[in-house]
C-alpha cells in the first residue's frame, strides 16, 4: 500500500514538473487588435485587412425616419487590385448589436478609396461597428 502511494505521488510530481506538455508560457495576444467588443467605428478582423486596408473616414448622419446611415470610405494600400468583404453591426447606445446588414463584397482596384454605405433597418440604431474581412 506504501509503495503504491509512493508510486503514485512520484507521478504526480513528475507531471508537475514537467508542465504538462512544455513550450513554457503563451505569449500574450493583442486583445485590441481583433476585439469587437469595445467602442470601435471599424474593425478589420484578419492580417490581410489588417495590412492592405485602411479607412479614410466615417461619416453617419440620420435620415428622416430615425435609421442611421453609415458611409465607409476604405482605401487600399496595395498596388493591386483587392476583394475585401465589409459589413455593419449597428448597435444601441448600450453597444447592444440590434441589426447588422450582410456582408457585401467590395472590389478595391490599386490605391484606391471606396465609399461604402450602409443603413439601419429601423431607428434603434445609436452605435456602429463597420467590419472589413478578406473575401474566401
């Protein structure tokens, strides 16, 4: 009976040691980078975006009925041609998502600015996050 205890804390102590699998800690990830979660008005949501797209302005304004209309001006930083996908999660003044239109695929041609608009079904709308994915 001793030896078996023995044995099994041996073990133990073993995998202690051991980690489990090693390769030490995780490296901390950029919680902003990607996170949709806070405040922001645009969100690119992968690397390639992240390195060929950028926004050149935002404007909102509310049309007669109450609904929020968002226009998009995206640029493209590269010397070719891109297809990027662009969405807008519209949000109440909580940051509560309460529509969000489909994603819609953008032709890009080199160095240029497209202005992409978007508007909300119904006047809830107080926030917006506009979001830009590469096309698959």
């Amino acid at each position: 009976m001793k030896k078996l205890t023995l044995v099994t804390l041996a073990a133990s102590v073993a995998l202690a040691v051991s980690g489990c699998g090693g390769g030490g800690a995780y490296l901390p990830k950029n919680a902003n980078k990607y996170n949709q979660e806070t405040n922001a008005k645009f969100v690119l949501l992968d690397p390639g975006t992240q390195r060929s797209v950028t926004c050149s302005g935002l404007q909102e304004r509310r049309l007669e009925d109450g609904r929020l209309e968002v226009v998009a001006n995206l640029r493209n930083r590269e010397n070719r041609r891109i297809e990027v996908q662009v969405d807008c999660v519209f949000k109440d003044e909580q940051h509560f998502a309460v529509d969000q239109t489909p994603f819609q695929i953008v032709m890009l041609t080199e160095n240029a600015i497209e202005g992409i608009r978007f508007v909300s079904m119904n006047d809830k709308a107080k926030n917006y996050t506009v979001r830009v994915r590469q096309s698959r």
